[in-house]
C-alpha cells in the first residue's frame, strides 16, 4: 500500500464515497466498516503485521443494521495494535438505527380527536415492522434481550404512549387483583385499553427494589382489571407503583408514539417539526471475540436495540475517548477478557447498564485487570430501572477509578468476586427512585472478599420523597446479606443516609473515613443469627451457597483470606470482627450495631465526633472546610466532576450528552 516499514496501514471509512474508485496511495478508501476489515484481512500480514492498522472513520454517521463482528484474526500485537478510531473533531457516529420516511393514512378512528390533526405518521422499515413486539421482558437479575424497536428524534428516545404521561399509576386494593396475573388498575382508566395488541405494563411490582415489565394479554371492559401474560416475579401489592404503555388511546403528548403492528407504521407527535425520526434496527453494534490488542478511541456508540459493544475474551481491548449514548441494552460488555476497559469517556442514557466487566478466575484468584476509569456515566437506567449499574463487576481484580457516577433509580456500582478496587470516583443522585439499595452494594457472597472501596465522594444519596409514598431506605455502602472481607477508607460521605452498613458480615474495615450529615455512620446487624435459613450446609442456604464453589482451604486461598479458611467452625452465621476506627462523624449519629450483632465482638476505637458543620454547597466548601479540620490530603474523588472537565475532549463529549449543566 505504499508505506514506509515504520508507518501504519490506514484505511479510511467514508459512506459517501462508497463509488470512488481505488487509488494507490498511502491511504485507502472504503464504504463501511465490512469493507475495511475485509481490506485489513487481505493487507495486513506477513511483514506487515509489524505496523498498526488503522481503521479511520469520516465524521458524521455511519448506520448499521447487523451486528459487525471483530474476530481474533484481527488481533494485533502490543507495540502494532487494530485501531478504529473516528474523526478528530469527535463527530464519527456509529449508529444503529434508520431514518424513517413520513407517509400519509388516515390515522386510527380510535385516537382521540382532540390529537388527530398534531399526529405524523411514518413507514417502518421491514425489520422493525417485523418485530412482534416493541418491548421486552426486563427483570432485575439478568439482562434483557434486544428491545424490538425504539425511535429517536434528534433529543433521544421518544416514549412508547403512555398513561400517566409522568410519574406513576397504583396498584388497586389487594381484594381486587383475583389473581397475580391481573392487575387492579386506578380510576377505570383500563377501559380504553381494550383491544391494544400490543401493551406493556412497567413498574416495582411487588418490591421497590425490583421493576419489572411484563406485556399485557387483554384489558377487561369494566372491571378495572388489565391481565398480564405472566404474573409478577413478586407476588402484588396494593398501592405498587406502575405505568402502562404502548397504548394508542393514551397517545397525547408530544414525544410519545404508538405503532400499528398490522400495517407497519407508527403514529407519532413530534417535539419538533424539524426533527428527523429514526427507529432502531441492528441488536449490538460490534462485536468483539477473542481479539487482543485492540484500541477504539473517539468514537460515538448510539441506538442499537441491545447492547452496544461486546467483547468476549482477549486481552487488552481498550475504548478511550468515545461515548456510548441512547442505548437500548448496555453500553459496553466485557467478559472473560483481561486487561480491558474504558477510559476518558461518556456513558450516558442507556437502558439497562453502562459497563459490565467480568473476568479472571476465582479459583486461582488470577486477576483479569479490566477497568473503568476517569468517565462520566450518568442516567443508564431508563428502560430497566433496577440492578441495572453504572458498572457492574465480577470476578478477580477490577478496578472503577476516576469516574463520575449520577442520576439513576438504583445502584451506581455493584461488585462480585475478589481484590477489586474502586477508588477516586463522584457518587451521587442515585438510589433515587427505590428502597433497600446502596450506591455501591455487594451480598449474598461470604467467599468475595479482598476488594477495597477508597477515597471515593459519595454525596446527595437520599431516600425519595413523593406524595402518599412510604418513607423509603438507601444506603451508601452496602454490603448486604453477609458480604464480608471489604475494606472501605479515606472515603467522604455527605448527606448519605445510612452511609455504610454492613448486613451481617465479618471482617469488614471502615477506617479514616469522613462522614458528615450522614446516619448512622455505620450499621452493623447479624441477620445471620436472627434471620430465618436453610442449615449451614445445605444447597438452599443462599447466603453460603458461593462458598462451596471456591477451594476456601486451599493454601493459595488461606494465605490470602485466614479468616475465610476458619468460617466452619468459627461461628459462621455471627456478624463479628468488623472494624470501626479512625473516622471522623460530624452531625452526624455515630456506629449502630444491633438486631443480632453483638458490640463486643466488632473493634470501634479512635474515632472523633463534631457536632456542628456550617453549610457546605460546593465541593470546594467541603475541601475547604476538610482541610482547616486536619484533613492533610483530600480523597480524589472530591470535585471529580470539576476534575473530568479539565479535559477538553471529555468535556466536550459530556456537554454533548447533557452532562455538566444544571443537572450537575
């Protein structure tokens, strides 16, 4: 291809010149992404797998409709990696959605006729017209399957019509339900949904912790009742917070839309009249699978109907400076890949997660070294609203540093496994839509220990407040259902409600923390003692049931957790050995320890108490304010926001998504 033995093979991918003709110069020219690794397939070996190859995408977008999939044929070597890499001005979109063209029908008798004249109607293309449904089942443990479809305008996701346009419905009285696959639905409204092929009901069913969205079978007319194709995971309550969407009677607002399965087309009101509208179409944008030494930088990820990006396997697959945005699924996935991550990037409105990083093997405790790092992930749960994290994480050496994490119903962080790290990060504004859930949370693991929670700033994680809603409960760390072996220090927690608590676990370290406007500053129970299980050594035992599937007696394991090798005889179910020292708690209530646990059998020692705090607005009031305390060396993470925006790319990615404004 004309280059030097020191210089990269580059080819660039620009649609639009798709039908120029080949030219021998020191760059070649393509339509897409397919072209470009068929190319590299064919140039880059022998002599030539000493260079880099370098897969340069033009700005603007670049659409997808399948999923493109990266294979170990195109590893590179550490020194000579695969580069995808977008435009320098950061406008290279990878998108996987289709503009739809605008048609005119008559549009349905049913809709209201006081929104007839505001309705557009537009074509699908096959793919999306073919879907049976728009929705998915989503639950909180698993992630979902692809969504069938969503549309866009140029401000995100437009929403499915739905009823209440904003916040929530109620469950009707318990004695109406008849049975879990019925719904008692408020105030009649159920009659105007009869007939609705396609209807989806959303919401915490049964548990605050837990949402849910199950399809509707039928609206019964005049019962106030909607039935459902399956009941709930969680048996109905009265009073459980809900929305119906996809219903074309509730179609009334701007920004909703509803599509008629028969013919193809959805009926929309348009935010604005300019606006383009767009469905997506391809389930997952690129797939990575065994590939090693890879690196994708500036590039945007947007609109797929499942996850963004998956890799699987491999080493040292590395995203930096890109953005991963109105995302169906999950940003990116990793697993069982070593040395991967991302870094300097923005997350933002995704469906159901931001990052997912599993790998390394528990058994040898070999660490996979994956990573997230000094990014912005904010609001990534909007279709999935539970257990659906900023970063997920499991397995053996991880690490979450640097980053900024905010704006979500549930949790930022959640960790499983061993020896991972998360350090430096911003928390807050999340946990703000539901009870009994933490900012960063780990249970139900007695073995997953190791892992150190460290100068992070976790603020504003405050139960939420509605109208006729029970007092819900967050927390800020919570190690929940006996998780133990975690040492959390040199964190500041500002006004964060029940700002670590520990659910009956054991040798846990919470030291030279800061906890201001924060109660209790540490809970400890021993649910383990009071609360009611399987035996010990039975299979239904969920607390220890992890504890079987990793050699705990083996002396890789005993010289790396003692304590963990002696649990069978050392009381197992007891809350004991958890340590509380060297912190400082002003107005705030000091440790709580109770309801089982047993005060001699933890270590409190040297910890200070400040009654008074004047007002602290700003990060740098609480530096400020820290350092004229004692404090000699303030935890990373305060002011990481402030930090993060020193970078002008990353800063002009998060004002792209929204991040940075008012809703700071």
């Amino acid at each position: 291809m004309g280059h030097s033995a020191s210089a990269a093979i580059v080819i660039r991918v620009d649609p639009a010149a798709v039908q120029q003709p080949a030219r021998k110069t020191s760059t070649a020219t393509v339509g897409d992404l397919n072209a470009a690794l068929a190319l590299v397939s064919r140039v880059w070996t022998g002599a030539a797998r000493n260079r880099s190859a370098v897969i340069e995408f033009a700005g603007g977008i670049h659409r997808f409709d399948q999923t493109i999939r990266i294979g170990l044929e195109f590893s590179g070597r550490a020194d000579a990696p695969l580069i995808l890499r977008g435009a320098t001005d950061g406008s290279s979109r990878l998108s996987g959605s289709v503009p739809l063209t605008q048609t005119s029908v008559d549009v349905p008798a049913r809709l209201d006729p006081l929104v007839r004249d505001r309705v557009v109607a537009y074509r699908l293309p096959p793919s999306a017209a073919e879907q049976s449904s728009i929705g998915v089942h989503r639950y909180h443990p698993a992630p979902s399957n692809p969504a069938g479809i969503e549309l866009f305008d140029a401000q995100g996701a437009l929403q499915p019509a739905r009823w209440p346009n904003q916040g929530w419905s109620r469950v009707g009285q318990a004695k109406a339900l008849g049975q879990d696959a019925v719904i008692a639905v408020e105030g009649g409204r159920s009659d105007r949904w009869v007939g609705e092929p396609d209807l989806w009901v959303a919401g915490y069913l049964g548990q605050d912790w837990s949402f849910e969205t199950i399809a509707a079978t039928s609206s019964i007319p005049g019962s106030q009742r909607l039935g459902l194709v399956k009941a709930p995971h969680y048996p109905l309550r009265s009073g459980d917070r809900l929305f119906v969407e996809h219903a074309l009677s509730e179609l009334d607002t701007p920004g909703e839309w509803w599509r008629d399965r028969d013919s193809g087309i959805v009926f929309l009101i348009p935010r604005s009249s300019t606006s383009s509208i767009e469905a997506s179409v391809a389930p997952t944008l690129i797939a990575i699978d065994g590939a090693k030494h890879v690196l994708i930088e500036g590039l945007t990820f947007e609109r797929s109907r499942g996850d963004a990006v998956t890799v699987t396997g491999g080493e040292d697959v590395v995203f930096q400076d890109c953005t991963f945005r109105w995302i169906a699924g999950r940003g990116l996935v990793i697993d069982g890949a070593k040395r991967s991550g991302l870094r300097r990037s923005v997350v933002a409105d995704m469906g159901e997660g931001g990052v997912s990083l599993k790998g390394g093997t528990r058994a040898t405790l070999t660490r996979a070294d994956n990573f997230v790092e000094d990014s912005f992930l904010v609001r990534y749960a909007r279709l999935g609203r539970t257990y659906k994290d900023a970063v997920a994480i499991d397995g053996v050496g991880m690490r979450v540093t640097g980053n900024v994490i905010a704006h979500a119903p549930h949790l930022a962080i959640r960790y499983q496994g061993n020896d991972h790290l998360i350090a430096a990060n911003e928390i807050f504004d999340v946990v703000n839509d539901t009870s009994d859930s933490g900012a960063i949370y780990s249970g139900r693991d007695v073995s997953a220990q190791g892992t150190v929670i460290r100068g992070n700033f976790i603020h504003d994680v405050l139960p939420a407040k509605g109208e006729g809603q029970e007092r819900f409960e967050v927390k800020g760390v919570y190690l929940d259902d006996l998780a133990s072996g975690t040492t959390i220090e040199d964190n500041v927690f500002l006004r964060v409600e029940q700002p670590v608590f520990v659910g009956g676990g054991r040798d846990n370290v919470v030291a030279r923390n800061v906890f201001v406007a924060s109660s209790p500053a540490l809970f400890i129970d021993g649910r383990g003692k009071v609360w009611p299980q399987a035996p010990f050594d039975e299979p239904g035992n969920a607390f220890y049931a992890t504890l079987r599937e990793v050699p705990v007696s083996s002396t890789l394991w005993a010289s790396r957790y003692p304590a963990l090798a002696r649990i069978m005889t050392d009381d197992p179910y007891a809350a004991k050995r958890n340590v509380f020292r060297d912190n400082l708690i002003v107005a705030s209530r000091a440790e709580q320890i109770g309801d089982g646990a047993r005060p001699e059998e933890q270590n409190v020692s040297g910890n200070r108490t400040i009654d008074k705090v004047p007002p602290i607005r700003t990060s740098d009031d609480l530096a400020r304010w820290l350092t004229q305390n004692g404090m000699k060396t303030l935890p990373e993470g305060i002011n990481r926001f402030g930090h993060l925006l020193n970078n002008t790319s990353l800063r002009s990615r998060a004002s792209d998504a929204g991040v940075g404004g008012p809703e700071r």
